[in-house]
C-alpha cells in the first residue's frame, strides 16, 4: 500500500512547484513524506488525475460540465498538495 501511495504522490508532485512559503523550504521529499502520513489524501489525488485523464479522453462532453469538472478537479488537486507542503512546513520547523 505505501508503495501505492508513495508512486501516485510522485506522479502528482510532477510539475507541481513545492514553494518556499516562509523562511525554511519545503522539500519534494518532505512533502512525500507527509503525503506518505496521509494515505487518503494521497489516494484523492490519484483518483483526481484518473478523473481529469478520464474526462479530458472521453468524447463527450458530459452534458456541458466536462470543461468546469476539468478545471475543478485540477483546483481540488493542488488545493489537497498544497495542504500536503503546509503540514510537511509544519512537521519541519
């Protein structure tokens, strides 16, 4: 299971900027970590990136949502690695 949730964090952290929020960086590895500490947080995230790939590959639009459910799925993503990079600036004060 930590080997399921340690490659979908890795996936997810891919492009995702793990930014220096105040004087003491936030390393990708930290955040790993953390997403490690939090299996559920974790599995939201892949769920998310095989909704948004799901999505961006059906030929449908779903009724007119598929563009907004797109979008907020990304938003929910970053908002869920964000909240990983918070705890893992915490854990490391």
């Amino acid at each position: 299971m930590k080997k399921l949730v340690l490659a979908a964090v890795m996936v997810a952290l891919c492009g995702f900027p793990v930014k220096n929020i105040s004087a003491q960086p936030v390393t990708r590895a930290d955040v790993v970590e953390e997403a490690i500490e939090h299996p559920r947080i974790s599995k939201a995230i892949a769920e998310l990136d095989d909704a948004i790939a799901y999505m961006e590959a059906a030929p449908h639009n779903f009724g007119g949502h598929k563009a907004k459910a797109i979008a907020s799925c990304k938003k929910a993503r970053v908002e869920l690695l964000k909240a990983l990079a918070y705890r893992a600036k915490k854990e490391n004060r």
